[in-house]
C-alpha cells in the first residue's frame, strides 16, 4: 500500500507504522535539538549548517551509547536517502548586517579578467546566474570563514576565472575573489551616506588543477 | 482506551483532497526548481563547473550519493534534470504519481547533495514535502489516476464518496511542520536581533532581501517600532506553533499568523518558494469538510451561472462506446451537469431536463465548454 511498508495485515502492521514513526520522530528531535545544543555558541551560522551539523553528529556520537548509535544509524540511512527528513534549524538567528553587492575575479598581476567597473555600474553588481543561485551573501558561505566555505569560495572563484580568461583569450596566473561590502544602516541613518569597501574573500592561484588552499 | 484512542489518531480515516492540493502545489514548484537548473547544469553541478564531483564528495558525508556523482556530462545532467521535471510535472498531474513522485525526489535530492552550496531552506522543505506526499496516496484525488480509475469503474462512487487514507502519514508532516517552526523559533531565540525587535528591519532594509527596497527605504525608519513588535510577535509565534495544534483554536490562531507573516514575506522579500512551501504545508492542517464546502459553494455558483438545464444522456448499456462515453463523462462531471440514462435499445441521445432534444455537437461543446481543463484532454 505505501512505499515502504510491505503489506502486513492489522495489528502487526499498525506496530511497524508506529515503530517507524516513533524512531522518525526521536531522530527529528535529536537531530533539530540535540545538535544544537552540541553546537559551539558563538559559531556563525550560515547557511551550509545542514550539511555542517550531518558532519557534527557523525564526529559527537561515533562510537556512543546504545541509543545514540542507534540514532546515528537511522541518520546515517537517511543521509544515504540525502537526509530526505531531516530539517534542522535553517534561519540565521542573527540576520545579516552587511550588504554585499557583486562579486568579481582579477588577475592578480593587476589586469582585471572580469570587470571591475560592473562592480560599481548596476543595482546588482554584475553578478551572475551562478553568483545568484549561491544565495545571499551575508547569511551565505561567502561570508563564513570556515574552511568549508574557504573551499567553496575558491572553486568558485577558479570556475569564474577560467571562463572569463577563456572568453577573453588572456592567460592568467591568479585571481582575486572581491566583493563590495558596507554595513546595513540603523534606523534613521542614511544609507548612501555609508562607503563601500572591497573586502578580498578568497585570493590565490587558480592556473593549476591543485586543490585551492583552504580545503580540508 | 489509549490503543483505541492512537489507532483513532494516527490510522483514522482521512480525506485524501487537501493533500491532493498541497501535490499539485509541491509538484509545481519542484517542477520549476528541477526545471530551472538546467540553466547552470555545467556551472553548478558538473566537473566543468565550479565544484567538481570528486571535491563535493570530498565535502560531504561518505553516505551522501547523488546520481550526479555518476554523471558528469552537462548535457546528461541536462536531460536528467530534464527527466526529472517531466515527472514532478506528471506527479503534479497526478498521473503515475507515486513512481513520478520517487523519480522527481529522487534526482531533486541527487542535485542537492552534488552542489549543497547553492541550496537555500526552500530546497529542503520542497524535498522534505515531496517526501512526505509519496508516504501518502496524494494521487487519490484530483488527479488523472483518479480519472481513469474512475472511469474504469464506470463513474461510480464518485462525489459522494471522497477519497480517504490513513491518517499516519499526515500526523507526521503534520510534526515536521511545527518542529520546523519549533527548530527556527529556538534557532532565533538565542539571537539579539529577535529579542531586541531589529531582525526585521535588517532583513527588509537589505537590498539583496527586500522586494522593494527603493520604495519602502524611505518609510522604513518611520516604521521601525511596528517591525520591532512584528520581530517579537514573530518570535513567540514560531515558539508556540507547535504547542497551539493540539488546540482548535490555538491552530486557527497560529495558522492565521503564519498566513499574514508568510504572506508578508511572499509580498516583501525576495526568499522565492518558502513562503508557497510552507503555507502549502498548512493544507495537512484543513479538513477535507471545509475544503469540499468550499468547492460544493463554487460548483453550484458556476451551475447557476452557466447551466439553467442538466443535460440528458440517453444511452445502450449494449452500446460499448456509448457505454464508454457515459462513464467518462460520469467520472469527469465535477458540477453534477449530466445525467447519464441507460435504456435498452435506444440510440444515443441528448436532450434537456426539461426533455427538448439537443444535437450532439451543440451537447459536446457545452461539456466542453464548462467541464474542467482536464476534460478537455478526454473529449
């Protein structure tokens, strides 16, 4: 009748729904509260938390009580179905505090490969399909400084690199992976009053196949 | 007592219609998300892109798979995404729905776990919804399985009989919701933007948030003290949630809310699908009573409206294709237009209640004219 449950008749199978559902339950809540709790404080979140906290739970409860193993595994055959259940705590509970506009690569001798100037020409910065399917910076990996987002913003940065320099036919040895950043205003403030910065997410060479610093 | 009281609650009878709602709305949006990725199928999930297979899976979790840790061809991706739309959009149909519905989930899971990076919470409710809905016989109503089942069985037990399941699968969506809005409610108690009223007006005066940033810029600050109350009301709202659905009351209050902040959202920020997700989500909430009242008021309006007279189908039970004829239109008949009579020996007929004969073409294109757009595909 259901996908998963194999026609057992009456009561037996009433007991096979509610087993499944009670450990379902139990690993929603372990996974939505007990990571939390297990979760340093003062760690920024951002958006990659899901698949931070997955990492976070195999690394805690490896090798723990029985319950807990027991859980482990229930998570671990969800993540094998890519934690097709398991929703954790996805908002920020900090919202972001900085505006981030366009995100751009340059040759790190000093010849831009992308445009510098759309940093500054159009509302959303320049920025691409891909920049805009990576989500919003200020609450996204682009702002993180964990290793994990250093990796991604690097791959990222070589990927963009590579197609510009292939569109405009330059070689290139390096690139620079910048965004325009300036805090939100207060209330009352104004906010063209407030300069822009270029911060620098992530820089180094991008000619080679090597793995870009910063990955673990 | 409490076995009876849990078999009551959680294997109960259900009416399967406001699932079937909330299917043809997940299906749509899962459908656009599959859909729209094609767009950067080289960038975002190849070796050519920007993550290639060998460095996300050296990111993930080793029991994370994903067919496109298999694939790594863009335009194989491409069809596969492709594939993977076709059958959101069938599961949206309702045609085929549940192995539609594995397939779709299937290849919308692989994308997430490929490239996690660029996913944002409506990713993973869409997925978690399309979870939830293949647990449940979603494909009973509103769908055409249940057309051509009905017409199988010659129109029979139809409107007065709606389709039912067991209760379980929905008393589980039914948790995820509220532990959702438990899971973000705790998330965002620990953050002073929330206890000090501030989180909402730095999510709508952020351009990359606020659907109309340069219209409601200038009227933000005078407007401040009413987004710090909305911030607390926000706050305590998604807290309480779950503790007010065991309540009749307390889940009309709660879900009120959540109409006015997800509609709030839906109109001010630019956070595409998760508003439509969760209000979605609402539907495992709704009775199939109000939701059919509903649709009984709107039948009867357009009866009124458009039909003075029920038509009159006289018919051969012998008659293999007439026979045919009447139970497709049985089956299809959602305003109760057409009254299908079997005689033996008479030739097929239309006429009027009131008995005045009808040719048959101008019969077909007034069915034609008010049955639901799925009709038109069987006539």
């Amino acid at each position: 009748m259901y996908v998963f449950v194999v026609p057992i008749p009456g009561r037996a199978r009433r007991f096979a729904i509610t087993a499944f559902a009670a450990v379902h339950v139990i690993a929603l809540l372990w996974w939505n509260f007990g990571m939390v709790q297990l979760r340093p404080r003062d760690q920024e979140p951002t958006q990659g938390d899901g698949w931070t906290r997955m990492h976070e739970v195999a690394d805690v409860v490896d090798g723990s009580g029985n319950i807990r193993g027991f859980l482990t595994g229930y998570v671990r055959v969800a993540a094998l179905f890519q934690q097709w259940v398991l929703f954790g705590p996805n908002a920020p509970h900090e919202t972001g505090r900085i505006e981030v506009r366009g995100i751009t690569g340059f040759d790190i001798a000093g010849q831009p490969i992308l445009d510098p100037d759309v940093l500054h020409a159009t509302e959303d910065g320049g920025l691409t399909d891909e920049t805009q399917m990576i989500g919003n910076p200020p609450c996204g990996w682009s702002r993180s400084d964990s290793s994990r987002a250093t990796f991604l913003r690097a791959s990222y940065a070589k990927f963009h690199a590579s197609v510009a320099a292939e569109e405009r036919g330059v070689e290139y040895i390096g690139v620079q992976f910048l965004c325009m950043v300036r805090p939100i205003h207060q209330p009352g403030e104004d906010p063209e009053a407030i300069e822009w910065r270029t911060e620098v997410l992530w820089a180094g060479p991008v000619a080679s196949n090597a793995a870009p610093s910063g990955a673990r | 007592m409490i076995a009876a009281w849990w078999r009551r609650f959680f294997f109960g009878p259900r009416d399967v219609r406001p699932l079937a709602l909330m299917r043809i709305g997940v299906g749509v949006i899962v459908t656009w998300m599959l859909l729209e990725r094609i767009a950067v199928a080289r960038a975002a999930l190849s070796d050519e892109g920007w993550l290639p297979s060998d460095a996300a899976e050296a990111l993930m979790d080793p029991w994370h798979w994903s067919i496109f840790h298999t694939i790594d061809q863009p335009m194989a991706i491409a069809a596969l995404l492709l594939v993977g739309g076709g059958c959101a959009l069938l599961f949206t149909a309702g045609l085929f729905t549940r192995p539609a519905g594995v397939v779709a989930f299937v290849i919308l899971a692989s994308t997430h776990v490929r490239n996690p990076a660029v996913l944002y919470g409506a990713d993973s409710v869409a997925r978690i919804w399309l979870f939830y809905l293949l647990l449940m016989p979603c494909g009973r109503a509103w769908s055409i399985d249940a057309i051509r089942a009905r017409i199988r069985g010659g129109g029979r037990a139809f409107r007065e009989q709606p389709a039912l399941m067991e209760s379980w699968p929905v008393r589980l969506l039914q948790f995820q919701v509220a532990l959702v809005y438990l899971a973000t409610g705790v998330s965002k108690f620990y953050g002073a933007d929330y206890h000090e009223g501030t989180a909402l007006w730095f999510a709508l005066a952020n351009p990359t948030y606020s659907r109309f940033y340069l219209v409601a810029e200038p009227v933000l600050s005078s407007v401040a003290p009413v987004l710090a109350v909305l911030t607390l009301v926000t706050l305590w709202w998604e807290l309480a949630f779950a503790f007010m659905m065991p309540f009749r009351l307390g889940r009309r209050v709660a879900l009120s809310i959540g109409l006015f902040v997800h509609g709030g959202i839906l109109v001010a920020m630019q956070i595409q699908f998760w508003g439509p997700l969760m209000l979605l989500s609402y539907l495992s909430f709704v009775s199939g009573r109000s939701i059919h009242r509903f649709w009984i008021r709107h039948l009867r309006e357009t009866r009124d409206k458009r039909w003075s007279q029920r038509l009159v189908l006289r018919f051969d039970p012998g008659d293999g294709s007439a026979e045919s004829l009447a139970a497709r239109l049985q089956a299809l008949d959602s305003f109760g237009l057409i009254r299908c009579v079997p005689e033996a020996g008479v030739e097929t007929s239309w006429s009027l209640a009131s008995g005045e004969a009808v040719p048959e073409s101008e019969a077909r294109g007034r069915v034609r004219g008010v049955l639901p757009l799925i009709g038109r595909l069987f006539f």
